[in-house]
C-alpha cells in the first residue's frame, strides 16, 4: 500500500502524452495526423480511465485506514529557504480525484461523436487531455505554490477552451473577458500566498496552521494583516468559482463547446474554487471574520445566480446561472463551517449538471439540423419546444437532472441540498429563509427550461426553408405561422421577450404553430467534406449512441450517487460512505460523526424542501406549459386576471423581474461604465498629463534653449562695436533701475 502512495505522483500526468502526441504529430506528420484524428480519442479516455481506476483504489484505501499520505521533495534549497513539491492524497483529494476523472470520462466519450464536424478536433482533445492534467494537479498538489501553478495552468487551459472558435468575435471576447476576470483574483491569491509566508514562513498547509495556532497563541502576529491575506487568498476561489462580484465571466464562457461546458464550467474548473477553499478551512477556521465573510458571499451568490437565471433565453446561459446559483450554496455550506455538506453537493451537482449540458448540447445539435450552426439561434429556448417527440430518450436524461436540481427525491441534488438547508437553520435564520427561497426559484427555473425546451410546439417556420446553406445562418421565423384562437386566459412565454414583444404578452390573442410542412421534413446535414460523410436526418433528430451512452451514464450516476450520502443504519448511526471518507474532518455543525440520526426530523425537514420545489415546479407549469385547454377552466384565475388594477401590478412586477434577469442585475452595465470606461478614461487622462504636462515641461525647456541659443548667435558676431553698444544698453537700464529705485 505504501508502494501505491509513493508513486501516486504520476497520477496527474498520465493524461499529459496524448497533448505531447498531438503536437508532435501536427508538426512532424501533420497530413498522417489529421487523416487519423478519430483515433486520438481512444488514448485520451483510456489514460485517463487509469486514472480512474486508481483513484477509486486509492480511495477505498482511505475509507478502510482512515489515513493521510503526503510525499515532498526539495526542489530548491537556498540557505534557509526551502521549496519542496509533492502529492497529498487526503480524502478531500480522493473525492476530486474520483470526480474529475469519471465525468472527464464520459465528456470525452460524448466529445468525440460531439466534435468531430469540427475542425479543431485534434486541438479538442489536446487542450482536453492537458486540462485533465492540470485539474489533477492542481487536487493532488501538497502546498500553496504548487497549487498556484496548476492553478494557472487550469486558468490558461480555460481561456483556450472557451475561445476555441476564435474566430468567432463573441467567443473571443467570452474567453478574454474570462481570463481578466480570473486575473484579478488570481493576483490577490498570489499576494495572499506570499504574505503568508512572509507571517510564517513555509508553503506547506501541514504547517501552516500549527505555525499560526502557536503565533497566535504568543501573540506574535498581526491579526490586521492575517486577516487581509486570508481574504486575499479568497478572492482566487471567488473568481474561479465564479461567486458574487467576479462571476461575470461564467456565462460568457458558454461561448465555447458545449462539452467544454459540461466539464470545466459544472463538474471541475468551477469546483476549484470550492476545493480550494475545503483545503484552506483548517486556515480560515482560526482567522476573525472570515468565515462569516465566505458564507455572506456564498448566500449573496445563490440569490444572485437563481433570480439572474429566470429570463435568460440562451439554455447554456440559464445553466450557467443555475451552476452559479449551487456553487453559491457549496461556498455557503463552507462558511458555516458544514464541510461534509458542502462535499456531498459538490459530487451530486457535478453530476447532475454534467447530465444537463450533455443533454443541451444534444439539444443544440439536433436544433443546427434545422436553423445551421448559430448559436443565437440553436440554443435559444424561445425558438424550441415539442422536442419531447423527436429526442425523447435526451427528453428523459434531461428530466432526470432538472429533477435533480430542483431536490425532488430520491435524486441526488435533492439528499445535498436538503442537508444544506437544514445546517442553515442551525447557522443563521436569515440565511436559512434566503436559501429555502433560492430553493425555489431553482424549481422554477429549471423546470421553465424544460418545458420551453420540450413541451409545445415548435416555433420554427419552415415554409421559406430550401435545404441549402447560403451563409451561416437560415431564415426562419422567430414565431412561425400565426393562427387565431380563441380568447382565454394564457400566459405567452414568459419573461422570454424584449420589451417591444412583451406587448399584452399575457393576454395575447394569438397563438403561433409550426408549419405541417416542416414537421415531415428531410434536410441533409451537411459535415466538413474533409472529415466526414453526408448523413440524413428527419427534423430534428435523436443524437448518436455516443452522445447518449454517455448521457446514460451520467445519469444513473445522477439516480444513485446520492446513496454515498445517505445515512442505512436503523438505528441511526451515521455510516455512510461519504462519512466514513470524511472521517475526521472539519465539520462545526456537527462535529461528531456518529451522532445518532433522527429520522422523524429528517421527514419533517425534508418535507418542507420538497414542498418548496414542488412550488417552484408549480408555477412553472402554470406560466410556460403550453397546453393551455388545461387553464380555460380556472374561471377563477382568469376572473383574478382580467381585473384591471391586479393586471397592471402583476404586469410591473413581472417587469422589473424580467428586466433585472435578462439585464444579468445590470451587474456587466455598471462594470462597464464605472469599470472598463472609468479605467478607460483614467488612462487618457494620463496619457493627456504625461503628453500635454510632462513631455510639455521637457519640450518646453528644450524649445526655450533653442530660441535663446538662436537669439545669442546673432550677438555673439565678433564685432567690438556691437559688444560696446550691447554694454553701454545693459549699464543704461541698470543706471536708471537704481535711479529710479533707490532707497
């Protein structure tokens, strides 16, 4: 076993020959390599299935000896100054290595069936397969250093990921504006990083606590300056986490492959920040102020993230939110000191938002079949609805993790989340309300993408369609045909429109459907002649068994992980898996692990979560489900509705909420006035000052030196008549200078 433990260090590299490969390939044998790209898949997912298979040893080892390996080197010495690198294996880092490997896994799986129309395939699976390698890293790295650098190699590997199409303005603006964001809490990690060593001197987070406790317990440290540093080192998992201020450039981040998305922006980049913040807990547990800080920004984020979320048209986008929304609930449950809850989400909303992009990206590739390939067009929700008919085996997985999200059980969000919730209540009643509310905008969200997605029909129109692609976008109709109907009560998309379509959308008096025409329409879709054949779908089609194996397997994963969490024992002892894995670990609400379990209050707990989803499911189906023959006959509702003065206010708040979402909380607005603007403006302003003011100055000494210089040569001729006159002139001002002027 402890032959295992010391060359554990190799586990982050094995994924690192498939990019080394590759790039040799393309620059030795760059024909041979491209011709043969499908087979670079293959070594991607089976190195990275080692590293699986190994991190699951390694992780039963933990829960049966219950230790803690770690293995350091010197890599440099200097009279007192030590750098060492090493691997820690700890359960914190078994449960990301797990994680990262068996999602990355099934996003490989799913890329290369996903991928391969595309060009960059082969510059897919490289920046793929380097990223793997640096997300293991940076879980398995021993020290603050170590992690940094793996830190910015994640961050670099984003930024290529996200602008992967470069060519496409949109996505290279997503990716630049990703990586300047990521910039500015990276810097305050590494001040962070270097002003705790400067307190204590040493890298190693086995040391760095027991050093701080014995600093502290001497009073020989400033708590001023601990304090900062903590919250510097916060402000990295604060921007890779994408909490609340520096969150802006998650949902530009879809911009990139929607794989990208399941993988780096669900299940690990994201989850850095989490993990960053578990491993630094024994830290901020003994530094003031700083755990009431990182639970303030994590409630702060789950409001923010679920209520911006509500009105995003873009599927991606309103997922994006939704993993901004439970990242703000894993920061929270750390905060309060739950670690154990905070780990349990983490797993379960990895794989249930893994299961939803996959399951959108399917979606998005059966919509490029009938409008092309645009993005503004394939992946709004508005242009979609009835796909239920056409992917339905898609239609399943991706009800299975929108239940998951919303906490319905016995899925595996629902066991995570509730645990949350009640550890909010022990924390702070505030919290708790905000949360149980947040809870339910999740429902509704969630649900609102599903039924826009699925249910109804499909607001495309085919009639002007030829099967032929002129430019990179097709002419559809954003509504389709319009057909009258009857005057009833319905609730037309809402919170999907601008405000010019927003007119009288709740009362609306028209209804829009699909041409027949195109319901049994054949159009070929057409790859990259190079790459692949032509294939013919009928509109809109299944996705290949690739795509949905993998979709498959994420969510049986999504059905039972939940089960790792969830306490077997009758008589109430917490056994566990997840408990055992943590055991010991940090977990201020409930310290002991083998408290008994009360399962009369897990019911009643329990009962009011699920209420709460079922709420938020609710009203979603009320507002979007478009089978409105169901709400003629609540003459109730539409009695309430058809009053004026109820119509008008419910008219207003349904805009100031759509608003406030769509406008993402005009959070980007005021950056880019008060931020990219303000700094814009500053910086003419300088380069007016050093023009106008310093090189003024400098140019001006230059310019008189130059006039005077001009105005001497002709003084200085040789003449002694010229220097007399020029005598006589200076003795007569000085004369009646002191004629005038004298005492």
């Amino acid at each position: 076993m402890e032959y295992t433990y010391h060359y554990s260090w190799i586990l982050p590299f094995l994924p690192l020959p498939v990019p080394m490969l590759i790039g040799m390939g393309l620059l030795l044998f760059p024909t041979a390599t491209k011709n043969l790209r499908r087979i670079w898949a293959f070594p991607s997912i089976f190195l990275l299935s080692l590293v699986m298979i190994l991190s699951i040893y390694l992780s039963i080892q933990q829960i049966n000896r219950s230790s803690i390996y770690q293995y350091v080197w010197a890599w440099t010495i200097n009279n007192d100054f030590s750098l060492e690198f090493g691997h820690l294996i700890d359960p914190l880092t078994s449960i990301m290595l797990i994680l990262i490997t068996t999602v990355g896994i099934m996003v490989l799986f799913y890329s290369d069936n996903y991928m391969s129309h595309d060009q960059g395939y082969l510059r897919f699976f490289a920046y793929m397969s380097f990223f793997n390698t640096s997300m293991l890293g940076l879980v398995t790295s021993s020290n603050l250093i170590q992690i940094y650098i793996f830190w910015e190699l994640v961050g670099m590997c984003s930024y290529l990921l996200i602008g992967f199409w470069f060519t496409r303005p949109i996505a290279a603006t997503a990716c630049q504006k990703a990586f300047v964001t990521n910039r500015v809490g990276d810097f305050g990690l590494l001040l962070g990083i270097l002003g705790l060593y400067w307190i204590t001197g040493s890298f190693e987070f086995r040391d760095l606590v027991e050093i701080l406790n014995n600093l502290i317990y001497n009073n020989e440290v400033n708590f001023l300056v601990l304090t900062l540093c903590a919250f510097l080192l916060f402000a990295g998992a604060v921007a890779k986490s994408a909490q609340f201020p520096l969150h802006v450039w998650l949902p530009d981040a879809m911009e990139g492959p929607t794989p990208i998305s399941a993988l780096i922006h669900a299940a690990t980049m994201v989850a850095a920040g989490i993990f960053l913040v578990a491993r630094l807990l024994p830290l901020f547990l003994i530094i003031p102020y700083i755990m009431n800080f990182i639970s303030l920004i994590g409630i702060i984020t789950v409001l923010l993230g679920a209520t911006l979320a509500l009105a995003q048209k873009d599927i991606k986008r309103s997922l994006a939110y939704s993993t901004m929304s439970q990242l703000g609930y894993m920061m929270l449950a750390l905060g309060m000191g739950s670690y154990r809850a905070a780990l349990f989400h983490l797993i379960t909303h990895a794989y249930s938002k893994a299961l939803l992009f996959l399951g959108s990206g399917s979606i998005i590739h059966s919509m490029e079949a009938i409008v092309g390939y645009s993005p503004d067009k394939s992946q709004n929700m508005v242009l979609m609805g009835g796909l239920k008919k056409h992917v339905p085996l898609t239609k399943i997985a991706f009800l299975v993790g929108t239940l998951s999200l919303c906490g319905v059980p016995p899925l595996a969000c629902f066991w995570s989340k509730d645990e949350i919730l009640n550890d909010s209540w022990l924390y702070s009643p505030s919290f708790a309300i905000i949360a149980c509310c947040t809870a339910g905008f999740t429902a509704f969200y969630m649900f609102r993408i599903y039924l826009l997605t699925f249910e109804g029909h499909l607001n495309v129109n085919f009639q002007n369609y030829s099967g032929q692609k002129s430019s990179s976008f097709y002419s559809i109709s954003l509504w389709g045909k319009e057909v009258p109907k009857k005057k009833n009560f319905r609730l037309l998309t809402l919170l999907t429109m601008n405000n010019n379509e927003r007119t009288s959308f709740f009362w609306n008096k028209t209804y829009y459907e699909i041409d027949s025409n195109g319901k049994n329409m054949i159009r070929p879709f057409i790859t990259i002649p190079h790459f692949g054949p032509q294939k013919t779908f009928r509109y809109p089609h299944e996705s290949d068994d690739t795509m949905l194996f993998s979709m498959f397997v994420l969510g049986l994963f999504t059905l039972l992980i939940g089960v790792v969490g969830i306490p077997f024992n009758q008589e109430g002892a917490a056994l566990d898996i997840l408990s055992k894995l943590l055991n010991p670990s940090i977990n201020l609400l409930h310290p002991n692990s083998n408290d008994s379990f009360d399962w009369y209050e897990f019911v009643t707990n329990a009962s009011f979560s699920v209420s709460i989803a079922f709420l938020g499911i609710f009203i979603a189906s009320v507002l979007y489900k478009p089978l409105y023959s169901s709400l003629k006959h609540w003459n109730l509702l539409n009695f309430f509705f058809k009053r004026s003065p109820n119509r008008i206010l419910w008219d207003k708040i349904i805009y100031v909420i759509y608003d406030w979402s769509y406008n993402r909380g005009y959070i980007d607005t005021f950056y880019t006035i008060f931020l990219i603007r303000g700094i814009r403006g500053l910086a003419e302003l300088t380069h007016f000052f050093d023009r106008r003011i310093i090189d003024g100055i400098i140019n001006g000494f230059g310019l008189t030196s130059f006039f005077f210089g001009e105005g001497i040569k002709y003084v200085g001729v040789g003449r002694i008549s010229s220097y007399l006159l020029l005598y006589f002139v200076f003795v007569l001002i000085f004369v009646l200078i002191f004629y005038f002027f004298k005492p």
